[in-house]
C-alpha cells in the first residue's frame, strides 16, 4: 500500500503563487481564474497552502504515447 500524501505539498506567498499560475498558463494546465483576476483579488502579504488536488500516474513508467496521424 503506498502512502497517503501530505495535505499540504508547500506554502507560497502571493507573488510566487503568481509565478506559479503564470509558468501553469505558459504550459497549457487549464487554470479556473486568470492570472489578471488573481492578481487583483489576493492579499500580497497572505501565505498561500498548495495541496494535491488531483494524482496522476503512469502504468508504464516513463513509456512515451505515439501520435498517430489520420
């Protein structure tokens, strides 16, 4: 059995939580706010609790998925 994840993986302030969402965008990762709306509605001297909200794993290691064309 493997064991559970801690709750909480890191704490960030406002500016490094930003830089978090901007790099998120910058790759594709689908964001519930942009980063605009972030920046204009969070506390810049509040502490910010990163947990896992969701866990991926692959069943083969680090096997690539091929792209098939047509």
């Amino acid at each position: 059995m493997t064991a559970p994840l801690p709750r909480t993986i890191r704490a960030v302030d406002t500016e490094q939580l930003l830089d978090l969402e901007r790099e998120a965008g910058a790759y594709g990762f689908s964001q519930r706010l942009p980063v605009d709306w972030l920046q204009d509605h969070l506390a810049p001297g509040a502490t910010h609790y990163l947990f896992p909200a969701l866990v991926h794993h692959l069943s083969q290691g680090g096997a690539r998925l091929e792209q098939h064309d047509g």
